[in-house]
C-alpha cells in the first residue's frame, strides 16, 4: 500500500473493536446478484456469530432469506420494487402485500422497515414520484392493521436532491420538490416515527482526482462554513449536515436521519482509479468509526446515525461497469476482502493485492419493471452515473450537482 501503513490498519482495525464492544447499530445491505455466495441460512449464521452486524437490508422481500434470518436476533428490512408504488396506494393491496411478505415471517424474522422503492425522485417518473407518499400511507396503514406498528415504513433518497449551494448550512431541497414532496415525506416520517433515509457516496459525489482526500478523511484542507463557523474535513459530515440543514428549513429538523447505503469500492477498470482495496479501508473503516463514536457531525454532534454499510459481497453476475462488482467486504467463503472491524473472534484479515473477483452487494433492481425482484441496480446506476451527482469542491466554494467523471453515481 502507497500511502497507508499496515500498522495504520491494525491500528485502525484495533481501535474500531474497541467500540464495537459497546456500540452497535451498524447494518449491511445483502444483494445476491451472484453465482458463488453461501446459503442464506449460512450468511444468517455468520453474521449472528462471527460480525458485528445487528441489521441487514434486502432489496427485495425474497422469502427464502428472511426464513433463514429467523430467531437470528438480527434485524431485517425489505424492499418494495418502484414499479409497484402506483398499485399500493390501494389499501386492500397494501394489506395484501402485507399478510403475503410480512406476516408469515414476523416475529421469529425481526423485520424493521419496509423501503417502498429506492431513490424514487431521481427518475422523475411522476407516477412513482406521486404516488410515493400515498403508498406509503397505505403500507403503514396495512402493518398498524395486521397488528405490527412496531415495522417501520420509509424509502431512501439518493443526495442529488439539493440545489446548487456553497455550503452544508445553505443547503435546500431542490425548488418544486421541497413543499410538494419533501414536506409530505417528512410529515409522514414525523408522523410515523420512521427515519429518513439518505444513501450518501462521496465515491460518487466528487472529482477525486483533486479531493479524494477529503472522501477519504485523510488530512486535507477542508471546506469553511462561514454562516455556522464550522469546519468540515469529510465529505461524509458535509453530505449529513447538508441533509440536516435542508430537513430543518422545511421545520422537520427533529425527524431521524439514517443511512440506507454507503460504502466505497475495491477494484473497478481504468475508468475507475480511485476503486482501491486501500481507499475501501480508509472509507469505510473511517464511516464506521465515526458512526459507532456517536461524535455525530459538526452540526449534529453526539449523535448517532443508523447505518447500513454497502456491501456484504461482491456480487459477480452484476451487469454493468466493473466497478459494481466489488464493493463486498466479505468473501464467499466468509473470510474478509478486508476487515475494518466488523468481523468479530479474531479472525486474521486477508491482504490480497487485488480483491477477489466477485461482486458489489446491490441486487440489481428492476427499477423499470413493477416486481419485487433484485433487478434494479444496473439501470440506476448507470443512468445516475450519466447524468448528476454532487460534487462538493472546495476549490470552488460550491456543492454542485454535475458530473464528475466518466461514470459518476449518486445513488
């Protein structure tokens, strides 16, 4: 490694065991988009027993994982495809739905939450857009009349939903979507006591090759908030506080944020230069430290964010760019591509050269498809990637939401 020490790791690694002794509250997002992972009831066991994970987040509500994860202990959250919306603003759907993917599992699966879609704004699709809301009335309706108030209803938004501002506490909504769909949203989290949800990516949220120190909370000159007089080092508090600021404008600054995705890559192609096993351990190692400190942000501070990390596995019959292959931080065989503390009993930490060829843990969703199947994440990302992202550059003294790159994703 270049510019990071293996003792620096170890260091790392040992320092994040030490909080993980105390604090929890770090979930994973399992995609099965391959052709070489273990078992579901495999994976259930070993997260119960050898990670720190408490949580895990399908994006589907295949009914084969959530038997395998029950009496496990961990808790489990399904995904609803955006194609599906439309049809469950129907009550009488909703509660179908209910009694068909949550009912026969729960309680012995400890389902959470109940995603309806994944970053629905983006596509400016107004039938998914519209109905959102709606359907996520009716989900939670259906859950409060089958007797489970206790599963929560929410959906996770990719951060390409502000306007173009210089800093964290200048952040808004973008205009024709702050009152008729963010209001809405955060009145039915509010409601509802059911967090909002963000999947922040400075992976994708920046020209690195001119700030990839600042994406990877390396030393680096920072970005100074005039208006708050804070500081901010990382692009992960700046993308936080921005979603803070943007909420509290609206006068919904007392809902919960919590975290859907983030993570960083291992391996990609020559498009793809920042993809390193070394920048996935600085990336992630860091988020989770600073999740599990409960130091929270300049902003929000002593506070702690649920967070679901991306990726279990790589995930190898992923269509698309290279890159979305490898983001997993755990191989088919259940050892580490790379730990950064999240695998418990002292089992030692492969450092291979280059990652095993596998694949990132995003099931492909069918986000053009009204199905409940993994299919979707391809086409996100791809026309994501093609299109906006939020580059935050402090050259510049602007959170821009423009390309950076030859594929930029903002999931």
């Amino acid at each position: 490694m270049p510019s990071i020490t293996m003792a620096s790791v170890f260091l790392l690694v040992g320092v994040l065991l030490q909080l993980f002794t105390t604090i929890t509250g770090i979930g994973v997002n399992y995609g099965m988009t391959a052709d070489n992972l273990p078992s579901p009831s495999v994976v259930a066991n070993f997260l119960k027993t050898q990670t720190i994970f408490d949580s895990v987040k399908l994006f589907d509500a295949n009914p084969d994982v959530l038997r395998a994860f029950a009496n496990t202990g961990i808790s489990v959250s399904v995904t609803i495809g955006n194609g599906d919306i439309p049809g469950l603003t129907n009550t009488v759907t909703a509660r179908r739905w209910v009694e068909q993917h949550i009912s026969p599992f729960h309680p012995q699966t400890k389902i959470k939450y109940v995603f309806v879609g994944t970053e629905v704004l983006f596509w400016k699709n107004d039938e998914w857009t519209n109905n959102l809301v709606p359907a996520m009335r009716s989900l939670h309706y259906a859950l409060v009349k089958a007797g489970l108030p206790e599963i929560k209803v929410t959906t996770a938004h990719a951060l390409n939903i502000f306007r173009r501002e210089t800093v964290p506490s200048l952040m808004r909504f973008m205009v024709g979507y702050d009152q008729s769909f963010f209001a809405p949203v955060l009145q039915f989290h509010q409601r509802t006591k059911s967090p909002f949800m963000v999947n922040p990516y400075p992976y994708f949220s920046l020209d690195l090759s001119k700030r990839l120190n600042y994406a990877l909370f390396k030393p680096n000159s920072g970005v100074y908030d005039k208006y708050t007089r804070k500081t901010y080092t990382n692009m992960f508090d700046a993308l936080m506080d921005s979603t803070y600021t943007a909420m509290k404008a609206l006068g919904y600054g007392n809902v919960e944020i919590a975290i859907g995705e983030t993570g960083w890559p291992t391996q990609g192609d020559a498009t793809s230069p920042f993809a390193t096993l070394e920048n996935a351990i600085s990336y992630n190692g860091h988020v989770i430290k600073e999740i599990v400190s409960g130091k929270g942000t300049p902003l929000m501070q002593n506070r702690t964010f649920e967070t679901y990390m991306f990726a279990l596995f790589n995930e190898n019959q992923k269509p698309g760019p290279l890159v979305e292959k490898y983001w997993g931080m755990i191989n088919p065989d259940l050892t580490p591509i790379y730990d950064v503390g999240v695998v418990r009993n002292g089992r030692s930490t492969p450092t291979p050269t280059t990652p095993a060829p596998l694949g990132k843990n995003f099931c492909v969703r069918k986000l053009m498809l009204a199905t409940l199947s993994c299919n979707q994440s391809w086409i996100t990302h791809v026309a994501k990637e093609a299109s906006i992202a939020h580059r935050f550059s402090p050259e510049e003294h602007v959170m821009n939401p423009t390309l950076s790159g030859p594929m930029q994703h903002s999931r």
